[in-house]
C-alpha cells in the first residue's frame, strides 16, 4: 500500500497510544555503540507500510533512532515522502551516522543507502533536500569511481549527507574469513575500504557489512577501526 501525505497524517493524528506493531526493539537505539542492526526498506520489502509509521512513532514516543537501509535503484524514495515529512514535523530528525556517533540524543530516523551508485544518489540531491532527509551512503567499490562521480559524492557531503565505508569490493565477510582467514579479511577489504575514502578527503567513522554477514570475531576485529559498524536484519541481527 502506497501512502499519500494525507492519509499518512490522517493516521497519525488519531488520539491515544500508538496503534500498530514497530519493526521490533532490535532497530532502534538510544545510546548508539557497537553493532547497530538495521531494517531493510527496498522496493520488495516485505513489510507493510503502516510498520514504519508505528516505527516512527515509537522512535518519537521512546526517544529512540531508527535505522532502516536500502539501494539504488531497488529503493523508491517517493514512496517514503510523507513519512519523510511525517518524521521531520513530529519531532524524529533525519541523521547521520556521523551524528550518531558524535552523540545523538533523543529521537530519529538513521536512514541509509548501500553500494556504489552515486549517479543515481545524486540525481536524488532536490527531493533530499525537499523533504529534510539526510542520507548515510556506505560506499564500495570507490576505487572504480571516476573523477566526476567523486565529486558528486563530495559534493553530496556538502549537503549534509554522511558517506561512510562498505568494503573494497563488497565481499561477504563471514565467506571471506572462511576461505583466507579474518587477519586477510581486514587487510585486503576493510581497512582499504576506509583508506581510500579517507584520503580522498571523507573522515570515516562506520563500517556497514555487505549482507550484513558478521560474527562476533569479526566484530571485535573492526572495533579499533570504526566507532560503529552496522549489519542488517533477519538472521545477521540476531549473531
């Protein structure tokens, strides 16, 4: 089901508690540390739409974050334009990772996008704008990017967006580990991964798992590297 802006705030003017079931407690976070786990919202999710307006409202009820993420060109952005506007109106601000780690308090919405598509990101930069949304882009692949799509992505930052590091070349941690060892793993995929962002002139300060494949190994692995590393939901949330 397609939300409007006005029957998403038809909704949420109803008096009394919140009705609805949230995405679940593992989404959200009130002191972001460690391994933060977030809730995919592409094109297929599998999820009805009134989940996320109860998820934002328990967001803005708890004062918690919460962390959902997606892909271009999977994700439809305007399908989640009244809950962009909905979030920004009642007190659940879009942020960062980067804000998240430098000490966020209170409500929000940690919204986030995968991969290497910054053509498509930024053919996004007027509806961002538009509608209040700050973006956290976990970045792979940079070293295949051209001069000009750099420059989007810095200038994406300029906006206020975050961009932050998703591997060299997207490898499944948990398979990698297995077939050349974790000390292989961070040498070959990770630390480049945030190497070659950062001397391009991006601070990074977050880790996001391709699939969300980790372990608790792997975790404590990266730990001295970032001040927050994220995975994904179903059963890599649970590990």
């Amino acid at each position: 089901m397609k939300w409007t802006a006005l029957a998403f705030l038809a909704a949420a003017a109803c008096s009394g508690k919140k009705e609805g079931k949230s995405f679940g407690p593992r989404f959200f976070s009130s002191e972001p540390t460690g391994v933060l786990c977030s809730k995919g919202v592409d094109a297929a999710h599998e999820w009805k739409h009134d989940l996320l307006q109860a998820s934002l409202e328990h967001a803005r009820d708890a004062g918690v974050v919460l962390q959902t993420y997606g892909h271009a060109p999977t994700i439809k952005l305007d399908e989640y334009a009244a809950d962009f506007d909905w979030a920004q109106g009642h007190g659940v601000p879009s942020v960062t990772w980067r804000e998240l780690a430098a000490g966020h308090v209170g409500a929000g919405w940690a919204f986030t996008v995968d991969d290497d598509e910054v053509d498509t990101w930024y053919g996004w930069r007027e509806f961002l704008r538009a509608h209040h949304v700050k973006v956290t882009f976990f970045v792979t692949r940079f070293d295949r990017f051209t001069a000009e799509q750099k420059k989007k992505l810095h200038e994406l930052v300029a906006d206020g967006h975050d961009v932050e590091a998703h591997g060299k070349a997207h490898e499944n941690a948990v398979d990698y580990v297995k077939a050349h060892g974790l000390e292989a793993y961070v040498r070959d995929e990770v630390l480049p991964s945030k190497q070659v962002l950062i001397d391009d002139g991006f601070p990074i300060i977050a880790f996001a798992y391709p699939y969300g494949a980790h372990t608790k190994e792997i975790d404590a692995a990266l730990a001295a590297s970032f001040s927050l590393i994220r995975t994904t939901g179903g059963e890599w949330c649970l590990k």
